[in-house]
C-alpha cells in the first residue's frame, strides 16, 4: 500500500457506489414513466430498474466530477449510457442472439413479455437515451452536448456495440478457438466501447480540456478491456461447484477466453499491465479527486464475479 496515495486509501469506494447508483435509479425511474402504451413502459422499466451494478453510470459521473464538474451536469449522460446498456443486454438475451432466460437475477425481458416487445423495449431505450442526453442541463454548451451524442452513437453502432456481437455471433459454435486478435476485438467492442463512451462523454459534459478527455480516453479502454480479461479469468478459476450451477451454459465448451489461448499466468499479466496503464492515466490529476476513478479500475481488476 506504500504507493497508494493516502487520499485513494481514505476514500469511501463503496458509499460513493451505493450513493451514485441511488442518484442513477431515481433519475432512470422518472425517465420511464408508467404511460400509455403500459406494456412497452413496462418491459423498458423492467429491465432498467433490474438492480444492474451501475458501473458505467458511476463512471460517467466520476470522470465529470475530476475535470471538474458537478454530478448533476452529468446525470442525463449517466443515465443515457446506461439505458444503451440495458438495451443491448435485452437484445443480447433474444432467442435469436444468446437466448437466456435470466438476466441480472431476473427472467429476461423476451421470457416476461414476449419476442417482440422485448424487442421494441430495446428500441425504445436506444431512442429514448439520445433523447435524454440531448436533454442535457441548458448550462452545458450545445457543442459540448453534440460531441457527447457522437460519441454514443460512435460506440453504439456498427464502429461499436452491434460491431462486437457480429463478429462474436460468426464464431458461435464454431469449434475452433478464434485467435487473440479476434478475441480482443470482440471484447474492445463488445465491452470496452461503452465503458469509454462513458468515461469521455462524462469528461466532456464536465467541461475537461482534450488532453484530460484524451487521456481518460486511454484509462478507459485499459479498464474497458481489464473487465473482459477477469471475467475470463473468473470463467476459468470458478470452482467445480458454480461451474455446476451454470450447467447448460456454454461457459467451460465452445467459447474462447484468454486463458484458453494463453494460459492463466499469462492472463493474469496481462490484466495487471491493463490495471498499471489505466492507473498510469490517471497519475497527472489531483489524487484525491481521481480516488474514485482509481477505485473503479482497482474494483473492476478484483471483482470476484
Ligand atoms: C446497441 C443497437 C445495439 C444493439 C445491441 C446485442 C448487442 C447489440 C450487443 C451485445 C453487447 C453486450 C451484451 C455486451 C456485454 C456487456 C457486459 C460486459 C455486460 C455485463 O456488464 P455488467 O457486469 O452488468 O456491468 P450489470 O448487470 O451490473 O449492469
């Protein structure tokens, strides 16, 4: 610990967790409200407010908040990427993509409300987050909000999210292992993209200048791409008994991770690199204000799930 600055040691990570995310469900709960047509309402809220962990939220509002700017200024960005999550899980879930019944502990939206309003429902949420994001704060520059809405859209689309599943869904149930090359590119579009859109779309709406935007720009796709390397590893070193609970799950067969292409202490070296470089990134701001930036790449690298 000797190297932690002692603001980072001092800082509350999970009140500050708990805090954001209370702020982010009040916000996405008054988003949707419970309108004629009810059923859409419904699914969209549905999955919305199915308890996610809200990392991307609390990562817009922390890079705001470290150039400067106050939590409310980013509130709308918040919630918008995180409404872009939700809808890419519901369609992620569809029988026609993974075909999962649960979700966060949930049925998934296809198994409560049927095919075609789960996926109206991801629609809808698409829509709805550049609707609200484009209904950001009057006191934010209308330039500012623009290059945030390209921004989204960037890692939404065919450069991002939708990218990430057609290259993962060509190799389903394909035998072979895809190569590393292939495997990061899933994952950098797949999960990295919107971790980035939400750091820098925070930056910006915060008022940071290029260079910080930039090089939360870097500490973003080192976390973004850290979070699929452990969820690899996590996959790999679960013990014979959950892997038992995700029985008929692909987890262990046919998918590629990188400790199947090169091995676990190699994985491992790798994600402590990817921690080293995001925390690298974050070195020329003021150390208390990066705490919870710091915190998230540190939360992200150690999760145990
Ligand atoms: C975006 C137009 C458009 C379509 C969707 C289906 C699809 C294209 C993309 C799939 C994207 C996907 C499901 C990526 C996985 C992301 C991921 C790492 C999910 C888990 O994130 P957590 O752990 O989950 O933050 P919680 O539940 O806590 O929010």
């Amino acid at each position: 610990n000797a190297s932690i600055p002692s603001a980072q040691l001092k800082f509350d990570f999970k009140s500050y967790m708990l805090s954001k995310a209370a702020v982010v469900n009040q916000a996405l709960d008054l988003a949707v409200p419970l309108t004629y047509p009810d059923r859409i309402n419904e699914a969209m809220r549905y999955s919305l407010l199915a308890g996610g962990k809200r990392i991307r939220p609390a990562l817009c509002i922390a890079a705001c908040e470290l150039v400067g700017g106050e939590e409310k200024l980013a509130l709308p960005a918040a919630c918008a990427v995180e409404m872009i999550h939700t809808m890419s899980l519901i369609h992620d879930d569809l029988p026609c993509m993974d075909n999962d019944d649960f979700r966060r502990g949930k049925l998934t939206s296809h198994r409560v409300f049927g095919e075609s309003i789960a996926i109206l429902a991801g629609d809808a949420l698409l829509a709805l987050a550049f609707h609200h994001l484009s209904h950001s704060s009057c006191s934010i520059s209308p330039a500012l909000v623009v290059r945030a809405v390209a921004e989204l859209a960037r890692c939404t689309g065919v450069q991002g999210l939708v990218a990430g599943q057609i290259v993962d869904l060509e190799y389903t149930g394909v035998e072979k292992l895809v190569g590393v090359e292939t495997l990061e590119y899933i994952h950098v579009h797949k999960t990295a993209v919107l971790l980035e859109a939400a750091v820098v779309i925070g930056a910006i709406i915060g008022g940071g200048v290029e260079e910080e935007v930039e090089r939360l720009r870097r500490y973003a796709r080192c976390i973004g791409l850290l979070f699929q390397v452990v969820d690899d590893i996590l996959d790999a070193t679960k013990s014979s008994e959950e892997l038992g609970k995700t029985a008929g799950k692909d987890l262990a067969s046919d998918k590629t991770t990188y400790p199947k292409l090169v091995g676990l202490e190699k994985s491992r070296e790798f994600a402590e690199g990817l921690l080293r470089d995001a925390r690298l990134q974050l070195e020329g701001f003021d150390a208390a204000k990066a705490a919870p930036l710091v915190c998230l790449a540190n939360y992200i690298a150690y999760r145990q799930k």
